[in-house]
C-alpha cells in the first residue's frame, strides 16, 4: 500500500490533524504517517479537542508527535506550508499544500484549516486511486 507522510517543522497541529483524517478517510488507498524535525511534547491542545468535537478522533489515544527518522520509507509525501524551513524526506511525489498554522488562533480558524485538510485528503485519495 502506498505511504503518506505529512510534514511539518514541529508535528504538533497541522501534520497531525492531516494523519487522522487520511487514517479516518483515505485507510482504504494509502497508510497516514506524520512527522517533523522539531517535535514538541504534544500535540497542540486546541488540535485535540476539536478534532475530538467534529470527529470523534482523540488524536492522543492514536498518535504522538515524531521524528523523520521514525519513519518507514514513504511514497509521497506532503508538507503543510512551512516555506523554506520545511523538513526533506526522500520519496517518490511530493507535494505542498500551504495551509495556515492554526496554532494560537479562534476555533474558527482551526476549523477552516481541518476542512482544509479534510477536502485536500480526499483529493490525494482520489488522485492515487486514478494512478
């Protein structure tokens, strides 16, 4: 099965959010993985609790910030907006989605930001499908 790393400089909100949804939506085509080079102690808490609102999703039960060297060799991966500060990992396809850090903002902005994801998983799960 194809493999799918979402990356961000700290792996605490945006990659997280992004390794969930594909894990909820996209099991069925691709493996979620998530990662960064800085990685914070948790995942951001405004992240976890809204994600547990809309989705069910409690992303302490099933995931832990990591490093890239914590992970498998992937096929694709996906970095979340981090400019030139975005960490490399070797792979076949990559791919820059460019979505604002939530971290620190209203509710409604994480929102924006989870749809976000939620639309573009989708989109890479059908785009792999077609391949």
């Amino acid at each position: 099965m194809i493999k799918v790393a979402f990356i961000c400089t700290h792996n605490s909100c945006r990659s997280q959010i992004a390794e969930a949804l594909g894990r909820k939506y996209a099991k069925d085509v691709f493996e979620s993985y998530s990662a960064g080079t800085q990685i914070k102690d948790h995942i951001n808490p405004d992240a976890v609790r809204l994600m547990k609102q809309r989705y069910g999703i409690d992303m302490e039960e099933t995931q832990k910030p990591k490093l890239l060297q914590e992970l498998p060799e992937v096929d694709i991966v996906v970095t979340m907006g981090c400019g030139v500060q975005c960490p490399y990992l070797p792979c076949r396809e990559r791919q820059d989605w460019g979505l604002e850090d939530p971290t620190g903002e209203s509710d409604d902005v994480f929102y924006r930001v989870m749809d976000q994801i939620e639309e573009k998983i989708q989109k890479l799960k059908q785009q792999i499908q077609i391949k």
